[in-house]
C-alpha cells in the first residue's frame, strides 16, 4: 500500500538526520588554513606548533580569522594570533593586536590597548578586554568600553555585550551614554542598533543643560526622537521641579507629556498644578492640564501660611513676551484695569465736593452784604475787569444747596438717627480700601462744608479776571507756535527763521537710541468648565474663568458665586477680581449683582445692586462693599440677643465697613427710602429681595473638593547632588571626542544668543525706521498746521489788538487757511497715518505668521518624506529578507527532495538485489530437491516429476505477492 512506502521513506529519512548533524558538527569544530606566506612545524615545551606567517588566514564557523602570525597547537587546540589579528563574521569585525582562539570552545579572546568591534551599521565598541564566541556571535567586555553609532551617539560602561545576530548592544555598571545633546547615566542599557533603539534601566538620570531628569526605567526612540520614562519620574530646571508616573519627551520640538498622577512646582513662586495629563508645548509656552487638574498656591501674610486652591476640568497657562502682544490686547486690558481703578463712591463724592464748593463760592460772590476786597479792586480796575468776590470769610454761613443723605447706622445695636451729611463732607473723606469709616462724618454738615469750599476755592478759576488781552486768550490752544504774543497785544516773533520751528533732519528722533525689545514673560490662565477654587476664608465657584498677567484680573464667567467666612455669598452674572500678591485685592460684580450674609439659619441680611465693588483685606476679609446704580438693601437688627426688627432701604448708591467680619456701618448716597417692620410680622417673601438664591450646597466645603492628590515635597537638594556623566571610558578609546562635543555646544549657544541678538536688533532698528517714518509724516502735517496758524496769527495781530470778534473771525481765517494748505499738499491726517501704520504692522504681523507657517508646513513635509522614505527601506529590507527566506525554504526543499529520491533508489536498489538473491537461493533449492530422487511408494507409484514444472514452482515460492511488498 502507498501508505506503507511512505512511513517507510519517512523513517529512514530520520535515521538518516544524526547522522548529517554528526557530519556538520564535526565540519564546524574542524579549523582550516586557509593561506598563509609560509608554514612551519615547530616545537615548544614538548609541544608541536604549526606557525603561520604572512596573512595568515583561517576558517572556522563560517567566520575568518587573520593576523600577521599564528601559533597553532594542534594538541590543546588553541590558535595564538600576532599583529594585526581581526576577525570577520557576517560583516562584523573584529580587530586588536593579539587574540587567543580556543577552538573547543569558539571562543576568540582579544586582549591589547584598543579591541574595536565594528558592524555593518559602522557602530563601533572599543574596549581591551572583549571575549567574541564565533559560534554564537555574542562578545562580552568586563575591563570598561565605549561605543559610538554612526550617528556619532556616545555609550560606555564598565562591562557589556554585544549580540551579533539580533543587532543588540548592552550595557553594565556606570553606564553613561551621550545623543543629540542629551546626557544620559543609568545602570543598565540595551541599546538595539537595527531599531536605533535605547533601553533604560534602574536608577536613570539624564541632563540637558541645567533641566535634570530622573527615573527607574524608560526608553529612547532616535529615530522619532521621543524619550520615555517611568516609574519615580522626577524632572527639575533652575527654578521649576516635577513628578509624574511617566512622561514623553519630544526632542524635536522640545514637547513633554506628563501622565498619572503628575505634579509641577514653581519655587520662585510657591505655587503647584496636579493633575493626571500634563501637557507642555515649547512653541507656544503652554502649559496644560487635564484629568482633575489643580493648582496649588501657597501665600505668606505676615508670618500666615495659607494655601489656595484651584481647580477645573481643564486649566491652561501660556506665556507671552510683551512684545509679541496683540496692541489691541493691551489696549483692552488697560482699559480694563482703569475701569477698576476708579472708585465710584470716592469720585460721587469729589464731584459733589466741587459742586457743592462752587455753588459756595458764586453765593459768597453774588452776596451784597459781602465787603469788596481793596486789593483786588484797585487790581481789576487796572485790568479793565469787574470784580468778583472771592476769599473764605463769609464762607461759614454759606450752605450747600445739594446734600447726600448719610445715615451711618451701627448694626450691631439699634439704627443711629439718622443725620444729613452733605456732599462736600462725603467729597472731603474719601473711603479708602482699608475700610476704614470716615473720621470727619461725626463732625456738624456746616463746619465740614465750609472747609470743602475753603479748600475747593481755590482751584477755581477767576470769574472775571482778564489778566491778558482777549487775543491771546483765543489763541491760548497753539502753544506750539513760534510767534509769541506779548502783554500790549504787539506781535513779537520767538524766532525769525522757520527753520527754528521745524528740524533740519526729522530721522533724527531718537535716532541713536535704539529702544530694546520687552521680552518680559506676561502669564495668562484660562480654567474651563467647573472651576472651584478654595480657601480658607474664601470659595468661589463658576463655569470658566480668564486671568491676565497685563491687567492681574481674573474674570468670572457664567453664574459666578464667591462664598466669604462661610456666612457671606456674593454673586452676578460676571465677576473681575484684582487678583495681587496671590491675594484678591478688590471685586467687580456685574449686572445683577446680590450679596447674602448669613444671620441665621433662616435670616439673611441682602443688598442688591445693578452693579457691587467689594475690598477685601490682605488676609481675605471683606472690609467693604459698594452697591451702584440703585441699591436695594434689607438689614437684620438685634434687640435682647434676638432678631427683632427689619430694615429695608433703597438709595442710588450704598457703602458699607465691615469690622471683624460683621457689619459695621452703612452709608447711603442720595434720597435714601428707609422702613423698618418687625420680623414677626414678615412672611418669608418679605424677608428676601429679589434675586435671592443662598446656596451653601455648591460651596466647596475643603481643599478635598477641588482635589485629593497629595502634594509632594521638594527634592531638589537630593538629585542636585547626583553626579553627571563623566565619560571616562571616552575618553580613553575616543580621546577628545566628548570635548568636542561640549565645545560645539558652547558655540552653538554662544551662537544662538548671537542670533537672537542681531533678530532683536533687527527687529528693533524696524521698528524705529517705522517710527521715524510715521513720524515724519504726522510732523509734516503739523508743520503745516503750524505754519498756517503762524501766518494767519501774525497778520491778524498787525490789525487787531484786544478784540474776541475778530479774534473768532481769525480762528474762522486760520481754519480756512489750514483747510486750503493742507488741500493743497495733500497730506493725511494723524488718524489715517495711525491707522495706515496699524495696518501695516498688521500686515507685517501676518507675513510673519504665514512665514512661520510655511516653515512649519515645509517641516512637516520633510518630516513625512523622512518618515515614508524610513519606511519604503524598511519595506524593502523587509520584502529582501522575505524573498531570501522564500529562496532559502525552496532551496532547502529541494536538497530533501533530491535526499528522498535517493533514498527511494537506494531502497529499491537494495530490494531488488534481496529479491534476486532470494529467488536464486530459492532456484538453487528446487535443483537440489530434482536431483535427489523421492522414495517409491510402496502401493501407489507416482511417476517422477518433470523438471520444468519443478522449477516453475520454486520459482512462485520465491517470488513473494504483491501485498506482502
């Protein structure tokens, strides 16, 4: 059966193997000269040597062995190799002076000043100590060795290996390794030189600069350029310090990933961000966090520590030098804090302060029973003027005729009476933001008037003085002019030549100064979604919040609420605080503005206003509050430890002091509308204005609330004292490699500030270019303004001396003649010039911006055309070691076809040689059986047999059947 044949094919196939692995063994441990100048037999301490001079070369596991001289010992079975010895495998190569090859074992020991090992990548390890196993292609160093790539990358270490077969190299003990101006020590590294591929092991440190990064594992990608760590990842610059569970690093564009449970401390500034995905993005000096990220500040106010806490779902911090700001950016953010800058209540009352002393002072001047004063008469008559009156003598019984109803009411006992506090007093003590109550409100409305309108009279201007002609008056506005008028009204010229008024070179503003660039660092912060923050004395909650390093405001947006000690809740629809020192300096709440403060558990004092300022004191207290543009108000007041009576006010504008917390005095601006009702009485509607909304529950209750990750302690004295990599081993086998390299990082530096100074040179000397330009251009149309008022002021003069008509009728003349002139040249205004610049900065900015695009996308191109050109090479080694293998497997295929087939011949050969051999011996048989007679039969006789049939008969009993075969 066919089945049959096979098995036995099959197993003498596997009889057959041992004995081919027998033959290919002894093939390997056999050692063949293979040239050599001369050979010689000698001998040595009883011992015979085979001395081969002159390239000799040998064979031994498919790896040649060369040198200038070889010492053979056939007994012991060791070559001693002299001069020049190198040995070639597979394209890696070995070389040094001299080498003991022991054949028994494989093993090549090559021993000398410098061993260099060399792939067929060009990386190349030197060592003097370095043990190569030609049957394992595996070679170990114990005595100190230092690599270095094609690339020029840097590795040594005490002891190591190198494998030649999967392209590996590893490294042992005080491993240092240098790549792309990255210093690397660890304890252990594998670096696969197929991959371009380095492996970190324990106790990792790695220095670019001054930044120091630590960790117990991770990994270096060269060909993308990522580093990874992990495990007790620990980074730290000069002023900066940071922990995560791992972290990437991206050496091309300087980007890191921080993952699981990361932290950033900034020592300068006492302040921490946690978070479970911190990204950072050189470009653009962004720094964001995601998954419960916080922010830690830790502030000292007078010996008092505290720490705010500040949290979202997503908290971003970007920096941007001043000089690459936005104008409009700035422009709006000044805006911004000159708003917050003005106090309202201060300025109502200075206004009303002026008011009030001006109607003082045109009562006191239209009195008749006022005596006229001698000096300034006899003073008014020689100026051809009426007399005014003025002075503080009858100021005492002047009284203003506005007034602000100030009711200063002590809340923690029964309301004061209330009394009549006129303008100029509120004028005369303004509030500052120490809370401080006015000390001057307790003194009588008419002493306190009196003084404003002392004080504020004389900053009025003189009624009906005409010291100078009326000319000169109307033309008071050209100050700039170069003709000067005098006293009697007689033109006289400041300056004869024009060329006084006008420089003779206008590029010469400011021409040697060239104004350096601000690079100073301005902070933005935004927090998306969910902010809290925590305090011990303050809470604040809402959906997003913005701050800004060029006004120190941070915006509150989307249903912001602050909760101050506990019993106090602010809130409007938005809110911009003055953030300084860490500390909230001051509050805007906009539209729609309310304030509880908690009395009880069901009583609330409340104030509501279309728009509320509230101070705040270094330590977080609020100290005072103002209500503008309609104030409504409802106040608790105690009587026997009890609340008993309700309070409910209504003015245009209210102020408030707090003392130690609790309210302390109040004071309204304008009519203020003031009923009280007992509480008793009051249903629940009533005790609460509109608007109310006390919700404790959203408050954040502890530093828990906005995030439970611990914050870790400085480590910086610990890591400042790991020692950097010192490259010994280099700079034995490579001398004066790593120098090399630290001078051209010195250059380069030294090159890159050079750079960086001529951009900002260059960028500065545009700018005053730009300037002198814009410059140039508004001065010419001032120039001509000038020379037309000039003129027309000039003639004018000549024919008119003291005369406001026709002093109108030349500014009407002036006007006209500047309109004409400046027709005529056709010069543009200072707005268009302005605007005309802006748009060319503008334009500038955006030529700048697509530039830098196109770098960018130009990058990106030759990062892609890298990476497809990385991987059509790896395609292809890929499809050449696939066709190889395929040709291999074929090859092999055919070697056990060819096996089998000989064997089949073989089997049948020896078949049918036994089968012959049996027929014969069978043929032989029968022969003997015919020539020896049978007995007869003593009663039957059988006739003797025919000699054919006998031997056809032998014949079939030798021939075995077709199924026994």
């Amino acid at each position: 059966m066919p089945s049959a044949k096979y098995l036995i094919c099959l197993l003498l196939m596997l009889s057959a193997f041992p004995a081919f692995a027998q033959k290919e063994e002894a093939e390997d441990s056999l050692v063949r000269l293979v040239s050599a100048d001369t050979l010689r037999q000698v001998e040595r301490n009883g011992m015979t040597y085979r001395r081969a001079t002159g390239n000799a070369t040998f064979l031994h596991n498919n790896t040649y062995l060369l040198c200038d001289t070889a010492l053979w010992n056939v007994q012991t079975r060791i070559i001693e190799a002299i001069g020049h010895v190198r040995i070639i495998q597979d394209r890696t190569e070995l070389e040094s002076e001299k080498m003991i090859y022991r054949i028994d074992r494989d093993l090549a020991e090559f021993r000398g000043n410098v061993v260099q090992l060399r792939d067929k990548d060009n990386n190349t390890l030197r060592t003097s100590h370095l043990d190569y196993n030609t049957k394992d292609s595996v070679a170990v160093f114990r005595e100190g060795g230092s690599m270095r790539d094609k690339d020029g990358q840097i590795i040594e270490s005490e002891t190591g290996t190198y494998d030649s077969k999967i392209k590996t190299f590893t490294f042992f003990r005080d491993v240092n390794m240098f790549t792309d101006s990255i210093f690397v020590k660890t304890t252990r590294l594998k670096y696969e030189s197929d991959k371009n591929l380095a492996t970190f092991g324990y106790g990792t440190n790695a220095w670019q600069e001054t930044n120091m990064l630590s960790a117990d594992a991770g990994w270096y990608d060269r060909g993308r350029e990522i580093f990874f760590f992990r495990n007790n990842v620990h980074v730290m610059s000069e002023t900066q310090e940071g922990w995560s569970d791992s972290l990437y690093f991206y050496r091309n564009t300087m980007n890191v990933d921080m993952l699981g449970n990361a932290q950033v401390t900034d020592t300068t500034r006492n302040v921490s961000g946690i978070a479970g995905h911190i990204n950072y993005v050189d470009s653009l000096s962004r720094v964001t966090m995601l998954r419960k990220p916080a922010v830690l500040a830790r502030t000292d106010q007078n010996g008092q520590i505290d720490t705010v806490y500040f949290g979202a779902d997503t908290l971003i911090y970007r920096t941007v030098r001043m000089c690459d700001i936005d104008s409009v950016t700035i422009a709006e953010a000044a805006v911004r804090k000159s708003n917050l800058d003005i106090d309202p209540v201060t300025e109502f009352r200075r206004k009303a302060a002026q008011e009030a002393a001006q109607r003082a002072a045109e009562a006191a001047a239209n009195d008749p029973n006022r005596p006229p004063d001698p000096k300034k008469s006899s003073g008014q008559k020689k100026a051809g003027g009426t007399s005014s009156a003025s002075g503080t003598g009858t100021l005492s019984s002047a009284s203003g005729t506005s007034s602000v109803s100030g009711a200063p009411s002590s809340v923690n006992g029964a309301m004061s009476s209330e009394a009549s506090v006129s303008a100029s007093a509120a004028s005369e003590t303004p509030v500052s933001s120490s809370g401080e109550a006015p000390a001057s409100v307790s003194g009588t409305p008419s002493s306190v008037t009196e003084a404003a309108a002392a004080d504020t009279l004389s900053a009025l201007p003189v009624a009906d003085s005409l010291p100078k002609p009326s000319v000169a008056d109307s033309l008071s506005a050209s100050s700039g002019d170069s003709l000067a008028v005098s006293v009697d009204g007689s033109p006289g010229l400041a300056a004869a030549d024009s060329a006084g008024v006008f420089p003779s070179d206008s590029s010469a503003v400011d021409s040697t100064a060239v104004q350096p660039l601000d690079t100073t660092k301005i902070g933005f912060v935004t927090a998306l979604r969910n902010v809290k923050i925590y305090r011990k004395n303050m809470q604040v909650i809402c959906d997003s919040l913005e701050y800004s390093d060029l006004d120190s405001l941070a915006r509150l947006f989307k249903s912001p609420v602050i909760w101050n000690e506990v019993r106090q809740q602010y809130s409007s629809d938005s809110v911009t605080a003055v953030i300084r020192n860490q500390t909230m300096e001051k509050v805007s709440l906009m539209s729609n503005a309310f304030i509880h403060i908690q009395e009880d558990s069901t009583h609330y004092d409340q104030i509501r206003g279309a728009e509320m300022m509230a101070y705040f004191s270094p330590q977080n207290e609020l100290e005072r509050f103002d209500a503008l543009g309609g104030a409504s108000a409802i106040f608790y007041l105690e009587e026997n430890d009890a609340l008993a009576t309700a309070n409910k006010k209504e003015s245009k504008m209210l102020s408030a002091y707090f003392k130690d917390g609790n309210l302390h005095r109040v004071y309204y601006f304008d009519t203020a509308v003031s009923d009280a009702y007992p509480v008793a009485q009051m249903t629940s509607e009533d005790q609460q204005l509109k608007g109310f909304s006390w919700t404790p529950e959203k408050r954040p209750a502890d530093r828990y609330a906005i995030t439970s990750q611990k914050l870790r302690h400085p480590q910086r004295k610990t890591y400042s004292v790991v020692p950097r990599a010192a490259f010994v081993q280099t700079g034995i086998y490579f001398p004066g490699y790593i120098d090399g390299i630290y001078v051209q990082i010195a250059e380069r530096d030294s090159l890159e500030k050079v750079r960086e100074r001529e951009r900002a040179i260059r960028e500065r000397e545009l700018e005053r270019l730009e300037e002198i330009r814009v410059r140039d251009s508004l001065f010419t149309a001032d120039s001509l303004k000038a020379v037309a008022d000039s003129i027309a002021r000039a003639d004018s003069l000549k024919t008119v001396a003291d005369s406001l008509h026709v002093a109108d009728s030349l500014a009407a003349i002036d006007s006209a003649h500047l309109a004409a002139k400046a027709d005529s040249t056709v010069v543009l205004t200072k707005q268009q010039l302005r605007e005309q610049a802006k748009a060319e900065r503008a334009e500038k900015r955006a030529r700048k911006k697509a530039e830098k695009e196109a770098r960018w996308v130009e990058l990106d191109k030759r990062d892609a055309a890298k990476e497809k050109a990385k991987a059509d090479k790896k395609l292809a080694k890929e499809r050449r070691r696939k066709l190889k293998l395929l040709q291999a497997t074929e090859a092999e295929l055919m070697r056990e076809n060819a096996e089998i087939e000989k064997y089949m011949e073989k089997f049948s050969s020896e078949k049918a040689k036994k089968e012959a051999k049996a027929a014969k011996k069978a043929a032989k048989e029968a022969a003997r059986k015919s020539r020896k007679p049978p007995k007869p039969d003593k009663k039957t006789v059988t006739p003797p047999p025919v000699a054919e049939d006998a031997a056809q008969e032998a014949a079939s009993a030798a021939s075995p059947p077709d199924s026994a075969l």
